[in-house]
C-alpha cells in the first residue's frame, strides 16, 4: 500500500510547507484561537460530575459547624503532637482530614470504598497540588495477594504498612476499626500511632485535654 500511494502521490507538495504571517500579532491572534479551541475541546472530556450516597456528607446535617470545627482543630492538633510525617485515612469521605493533614506536611494515603468521594478528593488534590494518594479500597474485604501464588501483587494492607512508616488512621469510629480487617494488628508495627475521630460533642474535650499535656 505505501508503494502503490507514492507512486500517486501529488507532485504540489505547496501545501505541505509552513506559511509565514505578515505580522507578530497576526500570529498569536491565529495562535490564541487555535488554543481556545483546544481547550474547549479539553473541557467537553471532562468526566461528568457524578453523586452517590456519600458525596454529599459533608453537607448533611450531621454536625453543626461548631461541632465540624472541632473535629478538625482535634485532627490537626493530634496530627501536629505526634508529628505525622505518614498519614493513612481510613474512611476519607471527600478527603477534609486528609487536606487538613497534607497541608501540616504529612503524606496521606486515603481510602474509602465510595469511588465518587475519592473520585472529589483526586481532583482537589491535584488542583491545590497535595501529596494525597486517594483510593478506593473496601477495608472490610482489602485488595488481597494477587499474580503468580499471589506473589506478584502484593496485598493492600502489606503495601500500606510498608509505604506508610507512622499511621495516623481518622475516620472511623472504633467500632468500624473493630469489624475491618486493618484491625488485626498483625498489619501494622508496634510503633505505629493511631487517632480515631471521635464524636463532635467529645472531640473538643480530647482537643482540650492534649493541649494541656
């Protein structure tokens, strides 16, 4: 077939060669229209914005935003006693803690099984240019060993214990903690520090009671 078409191929190779325009402003004016058309083209691939039943908690009656400052301020100022440099997320939801967590310095894996929630916090994450690594895991039933005698992939929970040094884990209550297979403490290191979020009417009282250690 390239035999056959360049034996027919135009002798006018005119079109081919680069035209010049008279002008400097001529050039980006031509320019600029042919980057707003790209970038318009760009904006039709976004993905659609998609809600699931977790995507609006945040919004929901829940807390008041009293109530939601405190659990915060608590997050921050444990994260900041403990000197977090390691953070892993445990029920992220749309990612609050973990932002709040990047921006004291912190690495922070975050998970939940709710892809749409990750989904929100991936794109935060790159737009405000944070070190957060969002995924979706169910922690009730981890990404196990997969590959060759379940060699080649390691498991979910053996690779965050390697990449996160000291966990931080926010987001559940104990309780949930108890029922997930990131309770057994085979999982994780002797040194490892954790922090459950607690209720919004006891955080202020926990908040209160580090600060004065």
């Amino acid at each position: 077939m390239p035999t056959w078409l360049s034996a027919h191929k135009d002798s006018d190779d005119s079109i081919y060669r680069a035209r010049r325009l008279q002008n400097v402003a001529q050039a980006r004016f031509v320019l600029g229209g042919v980057l707003r058309r790209l970038r318009n083209t760009l904006k039709k691939l976004e993905p659609p914005m998609r809600s699931s039943i977790w995507s609006d908690y945040t919004q929901m009656a829940h807390y008041s935003d009293q109530q939601t400052a405190t659990k915060l301020d608590f997050v921050q100022s444990a994260a900041e006693y403990v000197q977090a440099k390691k953070v892993l997320d445990i029920g992220c939801n749309t990612g609050g803690f973990s932002i709040a967590c990047a921006k004291n310095g912190a690495d922070v894996v975050a998970v939940d099984y709710d892809a749409v929630v990750v989904g929100l916090l991936w794109r935060r994450a790159s737009v405000e240019k944070l070190r957060i690594l969002p995924l979706v895991v169910n922690l009730a039933q981890p990404t196990p060993p997969t590959g060759w005698c379940n060699q080649e992939c390691r498991s979910f929970l053996d690779r965050v214990r390697r990449c996160v040094e000291s966990p931080l884990c926010v987001g559940l209550h104990g309780s949930g903690f108890r029922n997930s297979a990131a309770a057994d403490p085979n999982h994780f290191r002797p040194d490892d520090r954790f922090l459950f979020q607690p209720r919004a009417d006891l955080a202020g009282q926990a908040a209160g009671a580090q600060k004065n250690q």
